[in-house]
C-alpha cells in the first residue's frame, strides 16, 4: 500500500511539473508557423492512439462491429461532438448511447 502512495505521488508531482514548465516556456519560446501547424496534429494523434484499441479491442482481440456497443455508442457521440462543440451534451449524450446500446446488444 505504500508503494502505491510513492506512486501516485511521484506521478502526480511528475505532471504537474511537466504541465507548469510548458506553461511557462510555451509562453516565451516564439514558435514558427510551421511548428505551430505541426504541433497542431498531435494531439489528434494521441487521442487516436489512446481511444483505437478501447474502441476496437476487448481482452487484445477484435471485437465485431456488431458486438461492439462501446464503438457503436462512439460513432454517434462523435457526431454530436463535431456539430454542436458542446461537452455536456456530448458526455450526457454517450452515457445514454452507450447504456442504451449495451442494453440492446447485451
């Protein structure tokens, strides 16, 4: 149980660091164009990293699409998220899609 303590607190010391010292040299490194559009990918990027294996895996293998009622629940949440850019209602909105989905699949 200790172990977890030093854990967590050296992860959670680890971010905050990492987030304050970003915010302070982000604000006085003057970055050209061409890194700020290549900065601009990248956390496109780390979100589809994260969120392709919770979509598509179960236990390290492929889940059918027809059996997937997380993937099913995402494809609508992520429209709602594009059109209307409003978080509360795109939370709210794959919390319902996702228990109703699950409900109809399961």
């Amino acid at each position: 149980m200790e172990n977890l303590f030093w854990i967590i607190a050296v992860t959670g010391v680890g971010t905050y660091l990492f987030r304050a010292g970003s915010l302070v040299l982000g604000s006085r490194v003057k970055w050209n164009e061409r890194t700020k559009e290549w900065l601009s990918y990248v956390s496109p990027a780390v979100l589809g990293a994260m969120l392709g294996p919770v979509l598509l895996l179960s236990d390290n293998r492929w889940v059918s699409v027809t059996d997937n009622a997380v993937l099913l629940a995402a494809l609508p949440t992520m429209l709602i998220a594009w059109k209307t850019r409003r978080f509360l209602l795109t939370v709210t909105s794959g919390i319902l899609l996702y228990a109703l989905i699950g409900h109809l699949i399961l």
